[in-house]
C-alpha cells in the first residue's frame, strides 16, 4: 500500500489529514527527546568511565501503511484516534549495545528518569521467543512539551546487542514467508543462529569482563 492510499485509508479527506500531521509531529518529537537523553548518557559514560554501552540508535515513525496494517490485523478501527489509543509503537527507538550488561544497564538508567513513565516492559533476552528473537522491549511515556500544555507519548524501545540486530533484521526477511518446505527449513537453521549468537554474546561478554579485571 503506498503512502498516499493509507493516508486517505486512515483520514478520509484534507481535515483529518491534519490530525495525522499533527500527530506524526508528536511521536516525531517524542522520538527525538529520548534520542537526545540516550545521547547524554552514552556521552556521559565516555567521559566518566571511557566506556561506550550503546553501539548506535536507530529509530523511526511508523509508516501509514504499516499503521493501517496493524490496525486491520488487530480489528481496530482504521482512524487517527484508534491509531493514538492502540498503537504503542508509533514512535520506535532501537539501541544497540556491544554487550548484554549494556542492554539492562541503559534500561535501567531509562526507566530511573523521573520524567518517564514505564507502560510495558518484556524481555525476550530472558525469554526468548520460540524463533529465536532476543531484544529487550520497553514502552515508556515521554513529555513532550508543546506550546500550550504538555503531552505524554508513547515510545516502543527496543534494546539488543549487534548479534541480536543482526539475527533479527536476517529474520524479519522470513516474516511474510509461507510455510513452504524451503521456508520451514530456513526458520530451522536461523534457529540455531539465534542459539549460536547468544551463546558468541555470552562468552563475549565474559571476555571483556576478564579483560577489565586484568
Ligand atoms: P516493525 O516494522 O519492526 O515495527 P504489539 O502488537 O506491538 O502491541 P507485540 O506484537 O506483542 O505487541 O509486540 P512485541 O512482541 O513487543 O514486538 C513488537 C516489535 O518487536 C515488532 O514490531 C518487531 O520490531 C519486533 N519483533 C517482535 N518479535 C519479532 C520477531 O520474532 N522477529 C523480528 N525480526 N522482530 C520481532 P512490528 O510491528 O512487528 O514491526
């Protein structure tokens, strides 16, 4: 579905096209205010402790058709409003760190600001989904201060190593796949990478924690 057929999906005509505006504006923000305040961290952290626990910050604003999407998927209704009540995803950030200590350190040091409130918090590092998919999901609510009063926005957090992001971009590709005989046997094998990769971060992680002893 292009850009333009989602939009006029979710809006209908010119008015509500504003709502839609004004609301990527929101999460856009919303966005970008938790970008700046990881920044501030990993900065701190290079000063302080010559240590970097974030790899680099990917983010993004859900896309309209990805919103309609999930919104039909879920049997949601296909407008702005629904959007803003049940989509806790609009605003996405993915970190990623070097190491897995990294990944709680930083959600600790997140979920500590007293400005942010934790909405959802699930960990697929400790409970890996049956696939394979490891990450460290938090959903927290950010101010986002405006001209006349403040809003409280949504943003989906996604914490992972570069091994988990590397396996994970891999197998979004097999997502849509059918189950055809070639698909299962492909999701077998990237099983097993998911296993191999956590196993590599793990003795990573052990590595450099030797190293600092030294
Ligand atoms: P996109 O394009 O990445 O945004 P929700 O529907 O969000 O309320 P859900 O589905 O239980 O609840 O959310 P969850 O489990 O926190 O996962 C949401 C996001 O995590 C997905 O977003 C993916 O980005 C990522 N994710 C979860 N499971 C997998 C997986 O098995 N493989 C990969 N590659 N990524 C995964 P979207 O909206 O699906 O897609």
């Amino acid at each position: 579905m292009d850009t333009q057929t989602a939009l006029t999906r979710m809006t209908g005509d010119y008015e509500i096209q504003q709502a839609f505006l004004e609301m990527s504006h929101l999460y856009d923000a919303a966005i970008r205010e938790i970008r700046t305040r990881l920044e501030i961290l990993d900065r701190e952290f290079s000063i302080y402790y010559a240590s970097n626990p974030i790899h680099h910050i990917d983010s993004r604003l859900k896309s309209p058709a990805s919103i309609v999407e999930k919104l039909e998927r879920k049997g949601w209704p296909v407008s702005v409003e629904s959007a803003e009540a049940h989509l806790q995803d609009i605003a996405g950030v993915r970190i990623i760190c070097n190491y897995i200590d990294d990944i709680y350190r930083l959600a600790g040091m997140i979920t500590r600001q007293p400005d942010l409130e934790l909405v959802r918090q699930k960990d697929y590092i400790e409970n890996p989904k049956p696939n394979g998919y490891r990450s460290l999901h938090l959903v927290v609510r950010v101010p986002v201060y405006l001209s006349s009063h403040t809003e409280l926005v949504p943003v989906e957090i996604q914490i992972r190593t570069i091994a988990m992001d590397f396996w994970a971009s891999l197998e979004h590709q097999l997502r849509y796949k059918n189950d055809s005989e070639a698909a299962v046997s492909l999701k077998k094998r990237l099983k097993r990478c998911a296993d191999q990769s956590a196993a590599l971060d793990l003795e990573m992680q052990r590595i450099a924690a030797a190293l600092k002893t030294r």
